[in-house]
C-alpha cells in the first residue's frame, strides 16, 4: 500500500485547477488576479462593480457596465498570463498599461493604453487576435475557433511588449520605435494620437467589453524585477 501511495504521488499532475497557482508557480512569483468566484479585485473602468457575476468560473466583461473590466493594482513590468474563449463575431482585447481610467474629451478610455486584440476574424493583420492593435501585426494567424480556449502570454519589459498565442511568438512591439503620434516606425499611419515612446510604463489591466461576450479565467501575473 506504501508503494501504491507513493506511486500517486510521484504521477501526480504538476498543473493546477482553473484559477488557482501550481507550488511551482507559488515559487516562481507569480501572483493569481482572479479567483474563479468572485470579482474581487476588479472593477469596470468607470470605477464600479461590474454589472455581469462571474460566468462559469470566468469574467465576461460584456455589458459589465464600463468600456472593460480593470484589475484595481497597477502594473508596470511583468508577464501575464490567461486563457480565453470567444464568441461568435467577438471584439474584445487585452489592455495594458491603461493609464489613466479618465477618458481624454472625444476620446474612450481604450486610448488611454495598448490592446491586444481578440477577434472573431481570419488572418494576420493590425485588427487580427494576437495583434497590438493598429499598430504592430501578429506574423501570423493562432487563434483557435469560436469555442475553443486559447492561451496567450504578454510580456511588458521596460520598453519591449511581446505576445505569445497558443505557444507560438507571435507580436513584438518595441515602444522606443515609436517617438511620433499616429506613425508606425514604417511610416504607415495609425488612429492614435500618442507617442508610445512616451507612454506611461505602469497602468491597468483591463479585459474589454465591445459588444459580445468573451470569457477569461487563468489570470496570472509574474512581476519583473
């Protein structure tokens, strides 16, 4: 019987259940931002409890009450990691370094950060999932059907942005490259009136609601030192 106990033990899985951290994750610094129960620790970007409950152990920032959900600690340069599903026709993104939650006249909070983007299209381009939106293209095409979970890790270190999709490298967006508003290092123009060069390096987090449900659980965060 000692043996068989062992033997568990030794064959045990090394991953952990939704929402919640391996030992070795433990270890390794890395901190849980969402339960899988309650909304504790979010917010809508209005400031407000969102108005959507947590959704089979996921947060659905659709028609939460605000432009998306925000992580209430701000973050300046870490790797985070989460798991999401799309619906069908979903628009929804991933924001970081949002800063501030005070939305410039004419203009909705999402300018106020970078978003990658999560989208029910086809290809590899700047409105594509996996891209830093309308300014830097996936190199290719990772996401998984509407359906399905997909796996993707962004990585904010000091003035470098990377994504990872589905375990393939996929963005890299070098903020130093872009001094001017409204110009790619290429030349090519994008809609915002910001030098990334010059954007704030801490901010929120935010899951973004754009009109279709999108679910998120496995939100994790490694902070660099």
């Amino acid at each position: 019987m000692l043996c068989a106990a062992l033997l568990l033990v030794a064959t045990a899985p090394s991953w952990a259940a939704d929402n919640e951290l391996t030992a070795k994750e433990k270890a390794d610094g890395w901190v849980l931002l969402f339960d899988g129960k309650t909304l504790d620790g979010w917010m809508t970007s209005s400031g407000k409890p969102s108005k959507t409950p947590v959704e089979d152990r996921c947060i659905n920032p659709h028609r939460c009450g605000g432009y998306m959900m925000v992580h209430k600690k701000q973050w300046d340069h870490f790797v985070l990691a989460l798991d999401f599903k799309i619906s069908k026709g979903c628009n929804s993104g991933i924001f970081i370094r949002t800063y501030s939650l005070t939305p410039r006249p004419g203009k909705d909070v999402g300018f106020n950060g970078m978003e990658v983007a999560i989208d029910d299209t086809k290809g590899a381009g700047y409105h594509d999932t996996g891209a830093i939106y309308d300014l830097v293209k996936p190199s290719k095409e990772m996401r998984k059907p509407v359906g399905e979970w997909n796996h993707i890790v962004v990585t904010c270190n000091k003035n470098l942005i990377e994504v990872e999709l589905n375990g393939e490298k996929v963005t890299r967006m070098d903020l130093d490259e872009f001094p001017k508003p409204n110009l790619r290092p290429d030349g090519t123009p994008h809609k915002f009136d910001i030098a990334y060069k010059d954007h704030p390096r801490k901010g929120y987090i935010g899951l973004q609601d754009h009109g279709s449900p999108c679910w998120f659980k496995n939100i994790k965060i490694k902070p660099l030192k």
